[in-house]
C-alpha cells in the first residue's frame, strides 16, 4: 500500500506509488470533453473514473461540509466527490481526486482548499487531492508535461466541435436521438484513435474535424424555424447539468436550439489574463512570451475548427478569439478578469452580433464577479441592442427548478413575441461572424430576423 508524504507545508503528495495503486475521481462538467481527458489520462499510466453521480444526495452531501454562502459550483464539486467516495463503492484508502485550478481570483484558486477542509471534517484527510494546474502544487506522481498539455489541447478542440455540430443537429432532427448516437460514435471513434496513436497532430486533427462534421450532416433534419438560445455564465454552471437543472434538455423541450459557446475561449481567455497580467503589473517576460506562445498554437487549432466548419456549408462556426478579444473594446477592460470576467460579456455580445439575442445568463446565486460582468452588464446590452433579450438566472441550494424555469419561459415568451413581428418581413441572411464579430452594432432588425434559423 502506497506510504502517506506529505511536504514541508503538511499537504498530502500524490505520489508514484499512488499513480499505480489509487483510483484517481474527476468531477463532472462536460461530458465529451471529460471523456477525452479521462481516456488520454489513462493512456498516461493513470486508473481514472469519471463521476456522474447527481441529483439531490449531491447537494445535500456538499451542505454538509461547504457552507451554503460558499460558491454554488464549489458545493456541487465538493459534494459530487463525498457522496461518490461514501456511496459508489470505491475503497476511500485507494482514490485520489482531481481538481482543476487556473491560479487566478475567486472558485479558480479556493476549491482546492475548500476540498481539502471537506475531507479532513469527513474524517478522510487521508485522500490526496491533485491539481491540474500549471504550477500552482506540484506533486511527484502527477505533472503536465507538454506532451500531455497538447493531446489535452486536442481533446479540448474535438470536445467544442462535437458539442458544437451536435447542438445545430439536435433540434432539428428526424429521428430523435440521431444526433446523440453520433455524438456517442465519434467519442468512441476518438478514444479508440487516441489508443492507436491517431488524431494527435495537426493534419490529422484537420481530417477528423472533416470527418466529424460530414457524419453530423448528414443526418436527415427539419427546416421547421426554431428560435435560437444562447447560453452564457459561471463556467460550470453553464456547462454542467448538474449545476444548471438540465438547461440545454429544457430548451430543447421547449422547441429551441440552444447555442453554446466552448470551452476554448475560455482557456485562451486564462493563459491570455497571464499575459495581461505582466502588461499590467509587470513580472517576467519569459511567463509573457511562454503563455503567447502557448494562446497563438491554441488559436491556430481553434482558425482549423473555424476553418473547417465554414468549408462545410452547413454549419455556423464560432469566431475566433481574437476577433472576441476586440469585441469587449468599448465596454470593459481587458484587467476585468475576476471570475468568467470580460469574456462573459463578450459572449453575450457575439451571440447578439451573430443571430442570437435570446440569451441565458446562467450564475451561482451570490457570486459576485459574474453578477458585475454578467448581471451588471444587462442594461448597457440593452440600451446598445434594444432586441437582445437577456434573463439572468440564479442557481444555489435553495432555487427551485420550477421558478428558475419559468422566467426562462418568460423569456422565450418574449422571443417568440419578436419573431412574431417579424413573421411578415423577408428574413435576413444570418451575418457572418469574421464581418461583424468587431464590435460594431449590427441593426435591430436583422438581428432579430437571424435569430430563427
């Protein structure tokens, strides 16, 4: 059995001996992405399972040992993970669990902390908890090496195009169904590639991006109109069905086509902040030029996705970052950066500037950045694009799914009202994102008529 070290601080070391004996548990947010990552993991040497334990014994378990004030996403994580570890028939002397961490303010630094003090009053200070992190613990047994951080890259880029392919099929569907046993198929297809050594370079992450977006055209769809709603907020509660009630499954029930943005800006929005950060308040060029480095080849396998999408002639494709970047021009800072920060307002620009105006502006009840960035921003958007049509929703233990439910309803009750007023005008042909992703102000009108697809 793996012997307990600790470090001069008295934090519990995953070490080398528990990379080959312990179980390591990953939390829950997105599941083909999660998917990937748990797969490339395990091509790395490690045993890794990836949690999908949820509903209310989740939430209860986290009460007990986060205080119902703390960060909803904390809760949920915290909770996900105690309730795994005493219900799901794992040896708690043989997992560790891992956790992501960017370094910055606010849930991107404190729920490693916070997990760690759930453990000890749980009596389990025992299990080790993992970083991934770049730098912020180190840990003998686990490290990202570049290798590792570019099949991540990969995984993360294949994850955004299913999801995002997925999402334009989905409502529009034939058969019910279709677009989920593709989604099921193409994350098998990856996986098993992975094992073989294929899909991890450029070129060939090119051919897969074809491939993908081939099989998930055709699948036979309705052209039946469906407004579309965009989804936006607190990183983990706008990706994860467990922090959000299910969102995407009810706008879907409700006949929409719900439009999320992925997971890469928000990655090239963190390692840019460190950038930003030097900029600002000075420290090593060497931390400056490394993080460029690093955005540019992630922005380059982004242009691919884009590139590829566009060649399709079926599908929408997000824009780039950097066009996202300049968008936030005019409105805030680029030190703004607490919490989703800036990116959480351009979001919520780029939906409206490409067709999207009805938004879910998902948040953790009482998080503070994102209600400034999110919540505050709401009027400013409004009085700039007088169609958008934003609902800010609040999600913490006591919400309840039916009152968070009908203000959506609300809103799209709005939506259609819109689209009504507009039923009797030739509609308009949704505008390219390279054009107007600028921040320029795209007129009312069209905005309105390139909401239904």
């Amino acid at each position: 059995m793996a012997k307990l070290v600790y470090d001069e601080t008295g934090r519990l070391l995953f070490t080398k001996e528990m990379k080959e004996e312990y179980t390591i548990l990953m939390p829950q947010m997105l599941p083909i992405h999660f998917g990937m990552f748990r797969k490339l993991l395990e091509l790395e040497g490690f045993h890794v399972d990836q949690l999908n334990n949820s509903g209310r014994s989740v939430v209860d378990e986290g009460l007990k040992y986060v205080h119902n004030d703390t960060c909803y996403p904390a809760l949920l994580v915290i909770g996900q993970f105690l309730d795994a570890i005493k219900n799901g028939g794992y040896d708690p002397h043989k997992v560790a669990l891992f956790i992501t961490q960017t370094g910055g303010g606010c849930r991107a630094s404190n729920y490693i902390h916070l997990l760690r003090k759930a453990l000890a009053k749980a009596g389990m200070d025992y299990i080790p908890v993992v970083s991934i992190s770049f730098g912020v613990e180190k840990n003998p047994g686990f490290s990202l090496t570049p290798g590792l951080i570019r099949k991540m890259v990969y995984g993360m880029m294949y994850g955004d195009l299913i999801m995002w392919t997925a999402n334009q099929v989905r409502p529009y569907e034939l058969s019910q169904g279709a677009a989920d046993r593709m989604v099921d198929h193409w994350v098998q297809k990856l996986v098993d590639g992975f094992q073989a050594g294929k899909g991890m370079s450029r070129p060939q992450m090119r051919e897969f991006f074809r491939q993908i977006i081939s099989d998930f055209a055709s699948i036979p769809v309705s052209d039946a109109p469906k407004i579309r709603v965009g989804i936006v907020g607190e990183i983990y509660v706008k990706f994860s069905a467990l922090g959000n009630n299910n969102l995407e499954k009810f706008l879907l029930s409700e006949g929409v086509e719900p439009v999320v943005p992925g997971l890469t800006d928000f990655m090239l929005y963190s390692i840019n902040a460190k950038v930003v950060d030097v900029d600002l308040y000075g420290g090593k060029k060497t931390t400056k030029w490394g993080c460029q480095f690093f955005q540019n080849y992630i922005e380059k396998c982004q242009q691919d996705m884009i590139d590829a999408l566009n060649e399709s002639g079926r599908f929408r494709a997000p824009g780039s970052f950097a066009q996202l970047h300049k968008m936030i021009r005019g409105y805030m800072g680029e030190g703004n950066k607490m919490g989703e920060g800036w990116l959480l307002t351009a979001e919520m620009l780029e939906l409206i500037h490409t067709g999207t105006p009805n938004i879910v502006c998902a948040q953790p009840f009482g998080c503070l950045p994102n209600h400034i960035v999110g919540k505050g921003m709401l009027r400013k958007l409004k009085d700039d694009y007088p169609m958008s049509n934003v609902v800010a929703i609040d999600y913490d233990p006591g919400a309840t799914q039916i009152n968070q439910e009908n203000r959506i309803k609300l809103m799209l009750a709005n939506a259609h009202g819109l689209a009504k007023e507009q039923a009797g005008q030739k509609p308009a042909q949704t505008p390219p994102r390279t054009s107007i992703r600028g921040g320029k102000k795209a007129p009312s009108k069209l905005i309105a008529a390139a909401a239904i697809r």
